[in-house]
C-alpha cells in the first residue's frame, strides 16, 4: 500500500465525510422519482345511478389531465360499442353518448393514461329508466402477470440508467479509463436496453389493459409510445447506446459519450412520472432531471471504484480524490430536489404511515439506514491500509442495498402518491348542467356539508361570458336561493367561502350574463353528503 493512496484514504475519511453521508441519506429518501397514476373523482351519472331519461354527455373527472385509451359502452342488450366522440377539457373526459331507445342498465368501461404515463382503467354503471335483470359483465385491471412484467422492467431499466450510464461517466472521469469496471458496464448496458422492451411491452399491456400473451403486438406497442412513457423508453435506449460506446472508446470521445450519457439519464426520467407531472411542472421536472444525474453519478462510481481497489490498480488513490472532490455538490442538489420533490408529494408526514405510498417510503428508509450504516463503518476503516479488502466488500454490500433500493422504488408505479390522493378524499361531488347552447361541469369540494368551493367549467364558446352567478336551493330543508357571484380563475369560474349547511339533494343554477339582453341559466341537481 503507498503512502500516496493512504493519504488519499484519510483525506476521504475526514469529518466532512460524516455530514456528507447524513446528507445523502436525508436527500436519497425519494432519489428515485416516483411513478404513480392519477385518479378518478367524479363521475356524471354518478356509478349505481339511475336516470329518467339517457344522458347527452357522460362526464369523467380526474385528479389531474388525462387521455382517454379506450372507451366502450356495454347496452342492456349486451351489445358493444366503441365511443371514439368525446372532448378532453382540463381534468375532466365529456364523452358523448349514442342516442339509444333502450331502457336498463349501461356499462361504460374507460381507460386512461395520465399526463405522468401511467393508465388506469375502471367502470361506471348506470341505469335508464328501470334497471337491467340481468348481469352486466365485470371488467378487471391488467392482470398480475402484467404488474410483475412492469416492476421488473422498471427495476432492470433503474439499474442500467443509475449503474450502467453512471459506471460508464466513472470509468471515463473519475477512474479514467480503466478497464476494470468496462465488462459489468457493458453488461448492464446490454441488460438494460432488453428492459427497456420489457418496460415498453408492458406499458402498452398496461394501457389496453390486455394480457400477456399480447406482448408483441404492434397495437400493445403503439398504445405505449403514445403514453408519456414513450419518451422516456426512448431516451432510456439512447442513454444506454452512449453508455456502451463510451465504455468502448477511448479518450476525448468516450469522455464526451459518457458525459451525454450522464446527462440524458436526468432527461429520461424527467419526461414521465408522478413527480414530473406536479405544476409547476419546469421546477418539478428540473428537480427530476437533477435527482437522476445526482444518484446515477453517486451510485454509478461504487463498481468502478470498488473493482480498482480491489485490484490495487495505480489509479485507485487519484480515483478517491476526484470522487470525495466532487460529491459534496452532487450531493447538495440531490438534497434540495429530494425535499422539494418529497413536499410536494407527501404533503404531510402523517402520509408515511396512512397511505401505501408512505410505507413503500418507510421501506426503503430502512435500507438507507443500513447503507448509513455501512459508510460509518467505512469511516473508520478507510485510514487503517489492512483494511482494503474489509473496504471492497463494504462497497460491494453497498451495491446490494442500493440494488434493493430501486426494487423497492419500482413499487411506487403501483401506489398513488398521497398528493393525487388527497383530491379523490375530498370526496367531491359534480354535476354536468346544459341547455340547448350553453353546458357546465359544476364541481363542489368538497362534497360535504360546511364550508365549500365551487368550480364552474364551461363549455367554451364564441363570446366570453361578463359575468357567471351560482344559485343554490335545497327546498326540502327550506333553504332559498343562496346567490354568488363568481370570479375568474384561469380556465373555469370559481366560488370560494360558499356554506351548503345540510345535506341532501341541492338544486344548483348558473346564470350565465352573455351580454345585456341575453342571460343563459342552466340547472341540476347534486347530492350533497352529511
């Protein structure tokens, strides 16, 4: 052992590697952005409904902006129809019904994708008049073949992304050159760019909700490079094509392949997800994009660096200094985006412990305590020369927690983050309201009686209205028209403070004030909880 590489080694053990540590534990707790979906907060007709008359419109509201995949309507005849006139306005889906003659029950059965590229899919079940005898047919999710496809997939692209791409930017600037970490680069790249077909197969299986068996038809392939998952499957393959060639070339060029590599793994993941979806979305994505160059350039550099010490190759002293160097600012950015993006995702820390995305967090918090554990144990063995070979399988324990890491993050893909949760908990109720010229959704949060707000999205038409009031009457209770001007906020009319005392079933009216002599009143009805 050279005193050279001793040195190097106390340098690296000194006490700023203590608060280094506890920053990377602290910013590591959401490093790997979350994937989730959004969710479904109203429906008109309501699900179980039953309604005099067939509706114009069917009315689909959601969390947050969706795309519609597949809409189909089942007939009380039992007959199928696909429903291809629908518009998309804000976060609700207006789909247009057929006019159908028959009385009974109708199943419409909807898929989505949001604007994180993730699908859902679900049912509503109304009736028309009286309803059927006879048993409508049930419509599942993707089955569990598909979710495991999905989480592997995820797992295997984390791993070619962080340690692969990472690996291949460590061998070019931090090792410099070599060869030591290339076979396992190269292998990852390999395993990775096969992932991302996996990823890519089971996303369209996702969003057509279809079975395994048709994984390589085209339409599976084409529902997923229509989601916003497409751009990250592509970056992803790009990333990983620079990775190999970095690992295949030498100087000035493999620098510049493994840098872009690098960088494009912060853009890949930064196109999709939960996290990248959040408004506003140039700061969410920005702390994404800094996140996945972050964590790739932290754990891309164990294998490298863990393969040369373990050969006591010249350059393992200079490799520690670049890396001790340069990881305090890594660091710092991976803290402030991982606070950021934790925010605005939990929302509040009883979110650890009530949603399931909170105990998928407390999971991988677990094992961020023993890679805590494993740098402090590295801390007092790294300035004692014996100690190489004790400080290889350390790094090696390392990868392997860090590995278990991402098989835990790829859950997220399953768990809606608690701030998408938070607007279906609100329970809100909506009302789709028109005329002959003139339509509205009205939506109360929450659908409760007390203190609400109230949203009005109207239809868009050629005049822009001067004025919008809601009115609301519940007559069984004796509660006259309550009257409330709304105000403008961006796209819809909002009213704020309004107080729906009792429950029960409201009569809301939106008089809409076109010009001096023209006044537009459109009116239904909402049930309001207790």
């Amino acid at each position: 052992m050279t005193r050279h590489t001793l040195s190097a080694w106390k340098a690296i053990s000194s006490g700023r590697l203590r608060s280094l540590t506890l920053a990377v534990l602290i910013g590591f707790m959401s490093a790997v952005p979350a994937f989730a979906h959004a969710s479904l907060i109203g429906t008109n007709p309501s699900d179980g409904a039953v309604i005099e008359r067939p509706p114009e419109l069917l009315t689909l509201r959601f969390s947050e902006p969706v795309s519609p995949l597949l809409l189909n309507l089942i007939k009380p005849d039992r007959t199928s129809l696909n429903l291809a006139d629908f518009k998309v306005t804000d976060r609700s889906l207006r789909i247009f019904f057929p006019s159908s003659p028959i009385d009974g029950t109708y199943v419409l059965s909807w898929r989505v994708v949001s604007s994180d590229g993730h699908p859902i899919g679900g049912s509503v079940v109304f009736s028309v008049g009286i309803p059927s005898t006879a048993s409508m047919p049930n419509f599942e999710d993707s089955g569990r073949s598909v979710r495991i496809s999905i989480w592997i997939g995820k797992v295997v692209m984390y791993l070619a992304l962080f340690l692969g791409a990472g690996g291949a930017f460590a061998i070019s600037w931090i090792t410099r050159g070599d060869p030591s970490g290339r076979i396992p680069v190269v292998m990852l790249a390999a395993f990775g760019i096969a992932g991302c077909g996996l990823s890519a197969g089971s996303q369209g299986l996702d969003a057509l909700g279809a079975p395994m068996f048709r994984m390589l038809e085209a339409d599976t392939w084409h529902a997923a490079m229509n989601t916003a998952f497409g751009p990250t499957i592509i970056i992803a393959v790009i990333v990983l094509a620079m990775a190999l060639g970095s690992v295949l070339s030498i100087g000035l060029q493999a620098r510049v392949l493994s840098l872009a590599a690098l960088i494009s793994v912060g853009i890949a993941l930064s196109q999709s997800g939960h996290a990248a979806s959040a408004e506003p979305r140039w700061l969410m994505r920005s702390m994404v994009f800094t996140h996945g160059v972050g964590i790739a350039y932290w754990t891309g550099a164990l294998m490298p660096l863990g393969l040369v010490l373990a050969r006591r190759r010249p350059e393992a002293a200079n490799a520690l200094l670049r890396f001790s160097r340069t990881i305090p600012y890594l660091v710092a950015a991976i803290l402030v985006s991982g606070i950021v993006m934790a925010s605005v995702q939990l929302e509040q820390l009883a979110a650890l412990v009530n949603t399931a995305y909170g105990r998928v967090l407390l999971v991988k918090l677990s094992l961020l305590t023993a890679l805590f554990g494993l740098a402090i144990l590295n801390r007092w063995k790294l300035t004692v020369p014996p100690a190489t070979r004790q400080l290889v399988r350390s790094i090696a324990a390392e990868t392997l927690v860090v590995v278990l890491i991402f098989a835990v993050a790829a859950v997220w893909r399953f768990t809606p983050p608690p701030r998408t949760l938070s607007m279906a908990a609100a329970d809100i109720a909506m009302v789709h309201v028109h005329t002959g010229t003139a339509m509205a959704d009205v939506t109360v949060s929450p659908g409760h009686a007390g203190q609400v707000s109230v949203s009005i999205a109207l239809a868009a038409g050629p005049v822009e209205p001067r004025q919008v009031e809601l009115v609301a009457t519940h007559s069984e209770a004796g509660i006259g028209p309550m009257r409330r001007r709304a105000r403008r906020c961006q796209d819809q009319w909002c009213v704020d403070g309004l107080v729906l005392p009792v429950p029960g079933i409201w009569v809301v009216q939106v008089e809409v004030l076109i010009s001096d002599f023209e006044l537009e009143k459109l009116e239904g009805s909402i049930e309001i909880t207790p």
